[in-house]
C-alpha cells in the first residue's frame, strides 16, 4: 500500500529534477533585473481545467448524438470561456519585470528571507512568487506599479545559503489553467549561527570607565536630557512616549558611570567544539547588543572594533557565520 506513494513520489522529483535542469540551461544564471518574455511563460491545464475539457467532450457527444443545437451552443459558449481564460492565464505574466531587492540573514533554523520587486505596465492578478520550499506569496499589481515580495528557504547550518530558482505562477482569471515562469536570481545569504541558550555563562564584563569630562556619559543611573536619535542608537534608549505625542525620535540620556567598550573574542570561549563556541559568541553579542553596550569581535586575526546598533551587530555576527568553513560555504 505504501510503496506506489513512494514510487510515485519518486518519479514525480525525478521528472522535476529534469525540468529544473532544463529551464537552467536554457536561461542560465540571471542575477539582475529580468523582464519575463511570452517565450519563457508555460502553461497546462489545472485538475479543475481537466474536469472542464472532459465535461465539455461529455456535452459535445451528447448534443450531436441527439442532435440538440441548444446544447452545442452552450457547449461553444464555454470552449470559448475557456480559451478566452487560457490566453488571459498566459498574458497575465508575459511582460512582468522582477529585481532582486535584497536579503535578509538569518540564524540557523529560522528561514533566510530573499526580496524582490515586481514591476508591471498593465494590471496583473493574483501572482505566486515561491522559492519551491515554503509556501508562497501572493500579490496583485494595479497597472504602471511595483510591489516589493519575500520568499524564504529554510536553514539548518551557518554559512551561506543561496536562492537558486524562483517560481512565478498564477491561475488567473478561471482556476483552469495554470501558467508559471521560472528565474535563477542565484542569490547569497548569510546563515549565523544559532545562538547558545541564556544560562547565565555571559562574557567578561566591561570595566567601569569615569565619567566623562562633562559629567555626562552613557550610564545607567540618572536621567540627564534627550538628544536627537542618531543610527546606532539602542532601541530601548528611544523615548517612545515623546515621539507617540507627535514629537521627533529622541534618545535619553543618563548620568552614571559608563562602561568601557568590550571585546568579545573566540579564545576565550571555552570548550572544544567550533560549534558550540561559535554558537555561545553569538549568544553574547546579542546580550550585549540588548544591553546597549558597545562591543567588538576579535577572530583569530580578525578584529572588528567596538561599536552598536543593529548594523554593528550583523557585522560581528557575520564573520561567524563562515569562520573557518570550506570555500564553497563561505
């Protein structure tokens, strides 16, 4: 009972292995901007569109066996319907333009997101945009405008994980026909590792600097003043409830003795496992990124100054995802 399913299963990722491998020679790698030809939109017909063909086979024999003109009309009428939706299916994709509009890394196991941005000159209807392994999105352009969609794929690891085939699809206007066109964005994007768990095994903590000459530096007793938001600026440091009134982004500041800057290093992970070292160094960035502190990553030879804000954060974070990984990972 089981095995025809696993036959089956079998023979349908085989046969599409082959379109795959097909559809990559004949477009080759197209990182940029691609306009989607009439050429490359393929079409076949739905199970609803198989119904339909077979039902109207049905009403044709029926109306000439009994030579029923009300019949064959209707029957006319709805081959038309049909073939109206089919060229309709088709043309809803010919001419559609999609760029790549970035990526968005992630820790392993979380998907890794890729964007893209549709443009069209004429309205288009529900259009699926999938990379082939989560579920898709879907979205509808009035005519002369853009939209901005994300695809994921799933990670297991660091490293890198690249978007090589991009499906766009859509059964537009009926449901009878399905018309897709396939691209190969060939896109990279960075997988850090997955944080170790919070079990109180923290960095070395930063020393206690003085104070600056003004009194007034970053700590975290007093209340002192607001300042203009500048990037970088921790989150929590944003007075929220000042700019919910209507007022501009503002940060507070505090009287107090300010930490020094603190480097977080690989050699002083302990253990054995690259892994599991890896894992734990990312688990402190991340605390101290929270804690609004400014770090810095020292690997091997490798060293990024102290800083903060979530641009810094990604730049320690990212050469941990490929740190001593092969060539074609990293």
């Amino acid at each position: 009972m089981d095995a025809a399913p696993s036959w089956w299963a079998r023979l349908r990722r085989r046969g599409a292995e082959r379109v795959a491998a097909w559809s990559r020679r004949r477009h080759g790698s197209e990182p940029g901007e691609v306009t989607i030809t009439r050429r490359r939109v393929y079409i076949l017909p739905t199970g609803l569109g198989i119904t339909f063909g077979a039902m109207l086979f049905a009403m044709l024999l029926a109306g000439l066996n009994y030579g029923n003109n009300l019949a064959l009309l209707l029957t006319f009428l709805l081959a038309s319907a049909g073939w109206v939706a089919m060229h309709q299916c088709h043309h809803n994709l010919a001419g559609l333009q999609l760029a790549p509009a970035g990526t968005r890394p992630a820790f392993a196991g979380s998907p890794a997101e890729f964007s893209f941005r549709l443009s069209t000159s004429a309205a288009r209807e529900e259009l699926a945009v999938s990379s082939g392994a989560l579920s898709h999105t879907t979205v509808g352009l009035a005519a002369q405008s853009s939209a901005l969609v994300t695809v994921a794929l799933p990670t297991a690891r660091r490293g890198r994980i690249r978007l090589t085939r991009l499906r766009i699809a859509s059964s537009y206007p009926l449901g009878l026909f399905t018309a897709w066109s396939w691209v190969h964005p060939d896109l990279d994007c960075l997988v850090y590792p997955r944080p170790a768990p919070r079990d109180g095994d923290g960095p070395p903590p930063a020393a206690e600097a003085g104070a600056a000459h003004d009194g007034r530096a970053r700590g975290e007793e007093d209340f002192a003043s607001l300042r203009a938001f500048q990037d970088g600026d921790p989150p929590r440091r944003i007075a929220w409830k000042a700019w919910a009134r209507g007022g501009e982004l503002v940060v507070k500041q505090y009287i107090g003795a300010a930490r020094a800057p603190v480097m977080l290093e690989l050699a002083a992970v302990p253990g054995r496992d690259l892994e599991a070292r890896l894992a734990r160094l990312a688990r402190w960035i991340i605390d101290a990124e929270e804690r609004g502190d400014r770090y810095g990553v020292r690997l091997g030879a490798l060293e990024i100054p102290p800083g903060a804000g979530l641009p810094h954060r990604n730049r320690c974070l990212a050469p941990l995802a490929v740190w001593e990984l092969p060539g074609d990972a990293a």
